[in-house]
C-alpha cells in the first residue's frame, strides 16, 4: 500500500510539474523551469521500481506538460468544430494522452537501459529520441519542445550551432544533473555532472561570436499588413471583396516599401476566380515599384486539387518591371506539412461524417513538395513557410539556399483566439531566425504579427486583435551558421553514441556478474 500511495503520489506532482512547465515558454517566459521540471521527473524516474512505473511517471508528467501548455487547441476545437463539451474535451484528451506517449518512453527507455553513473548522458538521449519521433510520426507536432523555452536567455547562444534540438538535449541533461546530486553514489558521480551543466551555462554568452553569420551593408523596408478578419467571416462569400478591399486601403498608404506582406489566405477568393483583383493588385505593385507577397488559396477544377500558397505580385527582380499577371505563374510557394483535420483528414471516408469538426472549410488540401524554390520579389529571396512548418528546422533547412535572405512566415491564429498559442507560435518563429542567422517576417490575420532580427530578437510586433501594418527597415545578413552547415546529425552521432556506450557498459557489467558467479 506504500508503494501504491508514493506511485500515486509521484504521478500527481508530475502532472503539477508538467502543468507548470508551460511557463517556460511565451508569454511567460521562465526559461529556468525546465531544469527543475525535469528533474523531478528525473528524481522519480530513478526510484522507480519497474520500467512500467517510470512509464507511468513519464505518462503523467507528458499529462499535464500537454494538458496545459497546449489547451489554446481547445479553443478551435470548442469554437468551430461543432462539436458538443463532452466530445470536444474527449477529443483534447485523445491528443494530450497521445503526445503524453513520448515523455513516457523516454522515461522507460532510461530505466530500461539504467546505468546510475550514466543517468544525464541516458536521459538526455532517450529524450532527445522521444522528441525526434514526435517531430515526425503522424505527420509531427514539436510543439513546446524544450529549447524553445530559452529563445530570449539562457542557452539561446546555442541556437547557431546545435539549433532547438541540441539546447533540449543540453536542458534534458541538466535537469538530469541536478538530479543526479540526490543520488546515493560516490561523490564525483554525484556532482560532476552538475559541474559540467553549469559550464554550459556559463559559456552561452561567450558563443556569440561563432554564430557564423555577420550583417550586411544592405537592408530593406517592408510593410506587413494584418487584416484582423474574423474567423467566423473568412469564408462567407459576401464577405470576399470587403475582405481584399480592406487589405487594400490598409497597404495603399504605405505601398513605398519595397516589400508587401500579406497574411495566410489573405485573399479569401480561389486564385482562378480571383484573376482581375490580382491583376489590379499586380499593376499598382508595378506602378509603386514593390513586390506583394499574399497567401492565397488555388484550386484546380480539372484534377479536384487544391493548394494553400503564396504568390508574389508586381516586381520579381530591382531592375526589370515584369508585365500582367497570369495564373499558374512559377513565383509561388505551396504548403507541404499540412495541418491535419484542420487542412488534410486521415481516414477522411469515414471521419468526415462524424462530426462537423472533421467537415471544416478548406480542409482537403493537396501537398507542395518538400523542397521549392524561394521566393524572389523585388530582387530578394525569402524561404516561406505556412502556419506551423515553422515549427519544422529540417524542412526550413531543406529550403535554404545560398541566396536566402530573409525568412517568411504566414499564419492565421484567429483559431486560436487570446490564449497562448499564438504567442506560442511567434516563439519558434524566433528560434529559427536563430538557427539559421536571417531575419524573419512573420504576418498573420489576428496577430502576433512582427519583424524578427537575426538574433532572434523582436523589433516590431503588432497588437493582436487590431487591424494595422508594420513599417520596418530589415538589416540583412551573410554567412552561414554551424547549425545550417551541420544541422542534427552530431546530436544524433552523440546519442548514438550514448547508446552504444551504455549497452556495452551494461553487458560488460552482466559478463562480470556471470563470471564471479562461475
């Protein structure tokens, strides 16, 4: 009955420690947290009695990590999936309880393979293994993951060399450290570790100047535009043209910049039939001497398909003044990683007719290739990505080419209303700028619309919930940094490596035991 009660005890205080470590992240921004949050799980892990119950702890922390740092979905789901309060949390736990799967692995992989003077080496692997599977499997959802939470402090520095994955690994194995110093060992194992975190910490500030980017003498002026459309009005047909004609008179005064953003699906009218507006809006980007970059959805009759992208509009290079618009013009961009139910639906034959939810508008979207060219307007190229391919580094990595400049994203987060999602959103945006040393243009509909230096640091944000523009001058960058050189594959040589030396340890150690025992 003790075990039981410390079990039951130990999952509670996960969850509690889980549920909290959302405040490590924005808007909060506690980037210490995750040390402590993870230790004790850490401390209950290496107490626990079978790999099953550190599972379980493991389960409960993801719990309440999940529960908490990603109910902003709810409100989409609550909102616009027509789905009664019963099913619509049912539904929400599904995901928290899948997602919850992946601390619990980690949790039983390091007991599993439990090594007690190894124990920050091992946890940091199997975590950093559990967040690589759920980076992909079922299409991926890195959302929240650890290195996140220090975008503006503590081992931001990292994010040039070993980008989010790598200062998750390093979180992983402090947390593990300072676990360690609770343990019944000889005194080097118990702190050492606790020594070496703490160097790691120190020298952030000191990697500045191995980021391997540098600014140039060139920069540009750009205008981002957010329409703040309410989502219940975004698709309603009398709704299109006071929705383009408001993006409009919102660019028309400030139509100087050399570039224009526009949101995710700005323009709420399929491109084919939206052929004289973006004609219209093509001349005046040409006559004002500005490229515009807009999201837009297409749809071709003849195939069924259909695409989220992005176009650009009026000028593609400095010097030459390109001639009408036309449909199916090379300069755009589609969405590969689509959002599912919310822009694909698995098993859509039968899911469609279960509830509303699974029945959104322009939720049936074909895929964009994984790798496309820039963009190019008005003489500078961006790397784009749509709503949350921002959260993927592989898939921006892909994309980057010795002519990026400037990183774009486009999103929509009125789904999301005021909780933290958004502001969410914009966080892993700033990481990117980080990892890859370029400054970053991110335009919504709703907000958090704003311009990211490439150190990963705000220098304007819109008001969320207001329909206005940002005025801003971009310093532009050169150079590559390590990580973009590199990108995961030391962590996973290093993980890799952990394995390996931990499964030879332990059967070396079992060879001994087999030999005193002869």
């Amino acid at each position: 009955m003790l075990k039981l009660n410390t079990a039951v005890i130990g999952c509670l205080l996960l969850a509690l420690s889980g549920g909290l470590n959302t405040l490590a992240f924005a808007p909060y921004t506690l980037w210490w947290l995750p040390i402590f949050s993870l230790a004790l799980l850490v401390y209950f892990i290496q107490r626990a009695t079978s790999p099953r119950q550190a599972c379980l702890y493991g389960f409960s922390y993801g719990l309440g990590w999940f529960g908490v740092g990603i109910s902003w979905v709810h409100v989409s789901i609550a909102d616009f999936g027509g789905l009664p309060l019963i099913a619509s949390l049912s539904l929400m736990l599904l995901l928290v309880s899948y997602l919850a799967l992946f601390p619990a692995f980690a949790a039983w992989l390091t007991l599993r393979l439990k090594q007690p003077k190894y124990m920050p080496l091992l946890f940091a692997a199997s975590w950093t293994l559990a967040e690589w599977l759920r980076s992909w499997l079922l299409t991926g959802f890195p959302w929240l993951s650890l290195g996140y939470s220090q975008t503006s402090a503590g081992l931001q520095h990292y994010a040039p060399l070993i980008g989010e994955t790598g200062i998750s690994f390093l979180l992983a194995f402090a947390a593990a450290a300072l676990a360690q110093a609770f343990t019944l060992q000889a005194v080097f194992a118990r702190y050492s570790y606790i020594v070496i975190a703490g160097i790691i910490f120190i020298l952030s500030p000191f990697l500045q100047p191995f980021k391997g980017w540098q600014n140039t003498a060139e920069s540009v002026s750009v205008l981002l535009v957010q329409g703040n459309i309410k989502q219940a009005l975004r698709w309603e047909p009398d709704q299109e043209w006071p929705t383009m004609l408001k993006y409009l008179d919102l660019t028309r005064p400030h139509f100087q910049a050399d570039i224009v953003i526009w949101p995710e699906a700005a323009i709420p009218k399929l491109e084919p039939l939206a052929d004289a507006f973006l004609d219209n809006l093509n001349q005046a980007a040409l006559y004002q001497n500005t490229a515009v970059i807009s999201g837009i959805l297409d749809y071709n009759a003849k195939t069924g398909e259909a695409w989220n992208n992005l176009i650009v509009l009026g000028k593609k290079t400095k010097h030459a003044k390109e001639g009408d618009y036309h449909y199916g013009h090379a300069n755009r961009y589609s969405k590969h990683h689509l959002l599912p139910i919310g822009e694909f639906v698995p098993f859509e034959s039968w899911l469609r007719t279960l509830a509303p939810i699974f029945d959104l508008p322009m939720s049936s979207f074909s895929r964009g290739a994984y790798v496309q060219p820039n963009l190019e307007a008005n003489g500078h190229h961006f790397l784009p990505a749509i709503c949350f391919e921002i959260a993927f580094p592989q898939q921006i990595a892909a994309n980057f080419t010795s002519d990026t400049e400037i990183l774009l994203t486009v999103s929509n987060d009125a789904w999301f209303g005021d909780s933290i999602g958004p502001q969410q959103h914009l966080q892993i945006a700033q990481m990117r700028a980080l990892e890859f040393g370029r400054p970053l243009l991110r335009a919504t509909n709703t907000g958090v619309t704003a311009t990211i230096n490439a150190s990963g640091q705000l220098q304007q944000r819109a008001p969320q919930f207001s329909a206005t523009v940002i005025k801003d001058n971009i310093q532009l960058t050169s150079g590559m940094t390590p990580y973009q050189v590199w990108r995961d594959w030391p962590l996973r040589i290093s993980c890799m490596a952990i394995f390996i030396v931990i499964l030879f340890s332990r059967r070396r150690h079992r060879d001994l035991l087999t030999t005193q025992t002869k």
